[in-house]
C-alpha cells in the first residue's frame, strides 16, 4: 500500500485503511466481497496476486457493488507492481469504469475488452488493454487464477 500513496487522490493520502475483504480469511465470493465492500461512496482498493505471483489491482473512487451500470469516476485507476509500480490512470476516451453483477466484476473497458475482469466465484479473471485506462495487461497471462485477493477501504 505504501507505493500506491503517492497516486492517490490527495484527500486520501493521510487516511487510514482497512482491509474489508480477504479471499485468505473471508473466502472465494465475488457475493460475500460486494457485502464487505465498505461505504457507499467510499474509495476502494483491490489488490490482486495471481497463481505466477504477479501483484496488481485497480483503486476506484467508490465502493466496489453489484451495479446495473458502470459507475467510478476518473480517479479510477489499475495499477501492476512488474516489478516496479506502473499506475495507468483515466485516458478520458469514456467512462467505463467498475460494473459488477453476481457473475462478473469489470473495472475499464472498451471495444468488448476489459482492463480487469474477475468471475464470481473469484478463482479466475483476465486483463486487456482497455480503452478506459489505455493500460497494459496487467497479468502475464490474459486469463489467470487468483491466488490472494484482498479489498481495502477506508477505515
């Protein structure tokens, strides 16, 4: 979390955070992850390890939840540690920026690719260059398995 200070919005870098979720102590579930995931309108911040234990994540300004749409807004950003720290922030190309149902968690996306993906049982997921971020893949792989998933929010 260190790292990610600096990128942050400027409001939150003195703020305490908190882990909400954690597939180690909480278990696979995109259902139980959407329960836990802090206050409406709070920031959130994902962090991924993949089975290749590769490190990534996105930050949303908003509480990650089941949504009919996409909502965020250009603070959204993903970010990958391979092996330094590389953020991909807003391009303004559009505003697709987390959309979750019971089956599928998106953050950015474009063109029918997304820069984050996550099923719902959140053993798999998958990363493209988007639209939304203009990022790189932010796994080795386009499709992995999640090995630690942890979902942070203010405290």
């Amino acid at each position: 979390l260190p790292q990610l200070g600096p990128h942050l919005p400027p409001r939150l870098t003195q703020q305490p955070w908190q882990l909400l979720y954690s597939t180690r102590r909480d278990g696979f579930s995109l259902q139980t992850l959407y329960r836990r995931g802090g206050q409406p309108g709070a920031p959130a911040l994902l962090l991924i390890r993949d089975a290749e234990g590769q490190a990534f994540g996105a930050f949303s300004s908003s509480a990650i939840r089941c949504s009919s749409g996409f909502y965020g807004t250009g603070e959204t950003f993903l970010f990958s540690f391979s092996p330094e720290l590389k953020v991909f922030r807003w391009t303004g190309r559009n505003n697709f920026f987390v959309k979750g149902d019971v089956n599928l968690l998106m953050v950015g996306g474009g063109s029918g690719r997304f820069g984050l993906w996550l099923d719902g049982d959140l053993h798999h997921g998958g990363s493209q260059p988007c639209d939304t971020f203009g990022n790189e893949p932010l796994s080795p792989r386009e499709e992995f398995c999640v090995q630690d998933l942890e979902l942070w929010g203010l405290a």
